[in-house]
C-alpha cells in the first residue's frame, strides 16, 4: 500500500484507504455483473421460449450456475476482501 | 366445414402439409444438437402449428466461431502470466486472487454471449414456412417468417478457399412476401439447402394445382 501511495500525488500527512476505495470499486463493478448475470438468465428464457431444442435445460443450468458464480464472488470480495 | 375438415376432425383424413422434400426424405434425423446443419432435427420454435414439420435447422458453420473460441482461450491463458507482469506484484495477495477470479468471469461472460449468439441464432425450414430468428442483442429479437408459396428465387453464394473447402456460404432467398429477402449467411451445404427449398417450392405448387389448400 505504501508503494502505491507513493505513486500517486497525495499530499504529505493525508492517507488515502486506497485498498477500501479499490474493494468498492470492485464491488460496484460486480453489481452490475450480478445484473448481467440476471440479464443472461432471462435472455435464455426468451430464447429456449423462442426456440426449444435438447439442449435448454443444460443452457438453463449453465445460466444459474454463472448466476450463483457471480453472487459467491460479489460475496466472497464483500466479506474477505 | 367442407369434407377434408370433417374426415381430419374425425381422425380419418391425414393432415394436408408438404412431403418431405427428396433429398432428405430417407436421412436419418441429426441427433448431434450443436450440428449447424440439422435434417430433422428434434426442436419445436415459438409460432409452430401443430402439423408443421421442421425440415431443416441452419446456424452458421462451426469454423465461423473459432475467432472468439480462440479470444477466449486466450482470455483464460492471460492470468498464468500476470506473475510476470511487475506492477502486478504491487497487489496485496488478497487483491491478486479477486483480479484472478474478475477476469475469469470476464472470459465465462465472453464466451456465454458468443455461444448463445450462435446457438440461438437459427434459420429454419418447415414443410410450410422459412422462418429466420435473429437475436441482435441481449434481449431484443427478430423473428421473419414466409409462407413457401411466397419464395421467388432462391440464390447461393460460396466465395473463397475456406468456403469452397469446407463446403459452406450463403443462401438469398427472394421472396413476394413482407420482407423481401432472407439471408442465410454462412450456412454449411448451401447447395443442398437451395435445392431443398426448390424440392418444396415445387411441392407446394403441385398441391395449388390439385387443389388442395391447408
């Protein structure tokens, strides 16, 4: 952190919680990747809707796995990170 | 309720629809659901009629996708060499494994929205109808459909050395209909769909001329 601090042009005396700024902007990052996700899962619906084949229930679990996936790593940075 | 309607209702007359065409009538149906070119594939789509028999399923070939099949092989190689990277290692260890896993769900997204761009994006062609389903973008989509009866010419272009070798193009097909052409861009065996479609179109007149209308 100090080596990063020293890079930026911070006034001597202020810290910055430049870890903290970088954890939330992950985290605002992520929110909209958990959108997407959600976004994701309901385009499947319109499409296995539109067209229904052998494949929809793979692609709608593959969906909601990477739909779980993007909540354990929006979890995972919240409470560790 | 003329004679045919009576005899259908009473489960005695079968359905008035189109033979299959002859080119494929004695295929055995294609059981491999991610082929780009089905013959008589098991799928239902949403404006189906009850006695409309899908004939073909078209999506683009395959060698079509290896540009972002490769993108995302790369995309997932990219982190074994970040420890090379030197501001890299300015990361708490924490941070470096969240980067790891951020990226990755970069390259799962990638991928999902390529592959169900090409999965999803079909041409079909039914005893009755050519329907093209067209998905642009994360939820807005495009579903043209014409009856055969409509179909005014049907052309197909193969150009260049991977066309020609791996036997795949497009397929125009002009229509009297609303709208006025489908295009059937990079379709694996587009002399074989042309003919198909022809095999149909001749079908349906043979039926005009005998008078039988669905």
């Amino acid at each position: 952190m100090a080596e990063v601090q020293t890079m930026l042009p911070i006034p001597v005396g202020f810290e910055v919680p430049v870890w903290g700024v970088a954890k939330l902007i992950i985290l605002v990052g992520l929110l909209f990747y958990l959108v997407f996700a959600v976004v994701v899962i309901r385009q499947v619906q319109l499409m296995t809707k539109t067209i229904a084949g052998e494949l929809d229930r793979t692609i709608r679990i593959v969906s909601w796995i990477h739909f779980a996936l993007s909540v354990g790593v929006f979890l995972g940075v919240f409470l560790f990170l | 309720m003329d004679q045919h309607q009576k005899e259908q209702q009473n489960g005695k007359a079968e359905p008035y629809h189109l033979s299959m065409p002859d080119t494929i009538a004695n295929e055995r149906p294609t059981r491999n659901p991610l082929a780009a070119y089905m013959v008589k594939p098991k799928v239902r789509f949403e404006t189906q009629e009850r006695e409309e028999k899908v004939v073909l399923l078209l999506r683009r070939h395959f060698v079509t996708n290896l540009g972002w099949l490769f993108t995302t092989i790369f995309l997932l190689v990219i982190p074994l060499f970040w420890g090379y990277v030197p501001f890299f290692h300015l990361f708490p260890d924490r941070f470096q494994i969240v980067l790891i896993f951020l990226w990755y769900l970069v390259a799962v997204a990638f991928f999902l929205e390529h592959f169900l761009s090409w999965y999803f994006n079909v041409q079909l062609i039914t005893d009755e109808r050519i329907v093209d389903v067209d998905f642009y973008s994360l939820l807005y989509k495009e579903v043209s459909d014409t009856k055969i009866e409509n179909v005014q010419d049907v052309t197909f272009v193969m150009g260049g050395a991977l066309r020609a070798l791996l036997n795949y193009g497009t397929v125009y097909i002009q229509t009297a209909g609303e709208r006025r052409e489908f295009d059937f861009e990079d379709v694996p065996h587009p002399n074989r769909v042309a003919k198909i479609i022809n095999e149909l179109l001749l079908e349906e007149e043979k039926e005009r001329i005998e008078g039988r209308v669905r």
